[in-house]
C-alpha cells in the first residue's frame, strides 16, 4: 500500500462516523489509515491512571485505551483490508492534526467534537484545519450517503485548480458522476471586453453568461482526458454560490471546494464559501487547499 489517511478522534458520534468515512477513503485509495487522538491532559500534569478511591478500570488512560479500541473496531468492519494504525499525541488536538495533515494525502475529521457547544453546527478543529492544514481535509457528516454525485464548486481562480484535481480523482475512486457547478452574479462576474471601445460598459444581451460558461469550462479543461471514465456534467447558475452549492449538496455523496475563492482577501485562508458549506452543506465536504508560497 501506498499513501496515507488521518483521522481524528475524540470519542464523540461524530469522530466515530469520521472514522469510518476515513476507512472507505482507505480503501478506495488502497493507502494505510491512521487513527489520531491528541491528549493534553499529560501537559496539564493532571493523573492519568485510576484515581486512589475510584474502579480500576477509572481514569484517563483506560478512558483513552477504550476510545481508542471502538475507533480501531469501526475501522476495521468497515474496511477490514486496510492497514490500520494508531496513535496518541500529547498535545493539543489542533495542532497536533496540523502536524499529521503534512504526511498524509487526507485528513477526515467528524463535523463536530466532544466539546461542541449546542447550537455550533460545525467544530473549530474542522475549520482550523481546513484552513492550515497541508492536505485535503474531509469533514464528515454524521449521516453520509453514499450514493449521488461528487459536486465540484468551481470558481475559475487558478488557487482553485487543486481542488478540480481532486474532485475527479474522487469521483473516479467512487465510480460516482460529477457535478461541476459554477454560480455567478452581475456582481461577481469579471466583465468581458466590450465589442464596442466607445461603449466600454455596453454588452450584447447574454454575454456574462456565456462569459461563465466558457470559465467552467476552461476551468475543467484537460480532466476528461486523464478520467474518461467519470461522467461529468456541466452546470452554470446565475445566482448566489452559497446557496447554490448548498443547495446541490442535498442529493451529493461529497461536496469539494478550494479553501478560497476568486476575489478573496490576501491572508485569509479560509473563504466565506468554504466556510458557509461547513456550516450548512447536507452532506460531507473536503475543502482543498492551493498551492502556499509560505510552506
């Protein structure tokens, strides 16, 4: 085997059904998968064996032993074929996933963690690490289906083509269609040349659109080639991006993203796209990072 899944654990529903989200990845990937959990109880000098009064089966240790044990169990039912490893950092659970994302090829993680406040439809860790992390990062729902198509949101920006790579690479493990969609409005849309110097904001009826369609295009350009087999279609909305990808996520196996999106700020790592389909998308999105001169 080649290449390297990570997950996350932490005990929670959520961490547990990443696990088993990242076990199929494995898979489909034929790569090894390594299940992760950070403690930061050692830094905080806090016991970690049974308290003095208390069972013997008590305390962190053993409480880690266990969630380490039903992680491995799930992993191993749900791809008994991958090779499957595991380890316990100490160290604070961000970095510590940061610090496994720059060997691994994807890091899965659950959309919400044990310590999850009511009402947060989405972890910090998952937006943390899809916005440093050094892979691609899957966050998982805790209901994924496992049919539908692979949406890619296409913006045309060249950070984003890292993102289109793996939207067919995905769609290819899966055997599943692909849904390239681009969403624009009069406010987004880069205005074409005019065909008329003395009219410079004058334009033919319908030339954004076609402007856009030939961006969706131009930005999937070359994949058919290298995946013949996955079946893509083409889909251009004159509308908001948020809401159309959220939207399309209802009946999706996986949504993909690039981590920013054409026209964002400099120093921002992780666009209000990425973010608004972690919060909101139906079903499991990897968001993808470009190319960073910084690392």
């Amino acid at each position: 085997m080649s290449g390297l899944v990570v997950v996350g654990v932490d005990g929670s529903a959520s961490s547990l059904t990443a696990v088993e989200a990242a076990a199929r990845e494995a898979r489909l990937r034929e790569a090894a998968l390594r299940v992760v959990h950070a403690c930061m109880w050692p830094a905080m000098h806090v016991p970690l064996g049974p308290p003095a009064f208390g069972p013997p089966e008590g305390g962190i240790r053993n409480m880690v032993d266990r969630l380490m044990a039903e992680a491995l169990e799930r992993a191993r039912v749900t791809a008994p074929d991958v090779d499957v490893s595991h380890v316990v950092v100490n160290g604070e659970p961000l970095t510590a996933l940061e610090a496994q994302s720059r060997g691994a090829e994807l890091v899965v993680v659950g959309s919400r963690g044990m310590g999850g406040f009511v009402g947060l439809l989405v972890g910090s860790t998952a937006v943390h690490l899809a916005a440093h992390g050094r892979c691609p990062v899957l966050v998982v729902r805790e209901h994924p289906l496992d049919a539908g198509p692979v949406v890619l949101g296409v913006d045309g920006s060249p950070a984003g083509d890292r993102a289109v790579d793996f939207a067919f690479a995905e769609a290819a493990l899966r055997k599943a269609p692909l849904l390239a969609l681009h969403a624009w409005t009069t406010w987004n849309a880069p205005l074409p040349a005019p065909q008329d110097a003395s009219e410079p904001y004058a334009h033919p009826p319908g030339a954004l659109a076609e402007e856009e369609t030939r961006l969706l295009a131009e930005a999937l350009s070359g994949r058919q080639e290298r995946y013949p087999d996955v079946v893509v279609e083409h889909r251009v909305v004159h509308g908001g991006t948020r809401e159309a990808l959220i939207e399309a996520s209802r009946s999706a196996q996986l949504m993909v993203v690039g981590a920013r999106g054409r026209g964002g700020f400099t120093g921002l790592l992780l666009g209000s796209v990425s973010q608004a389909l972690l919060h909101h998308a139906h079903c499991p999105v990897a968001v993808v990072r470009g190319p960073d001169r910084s690392h």
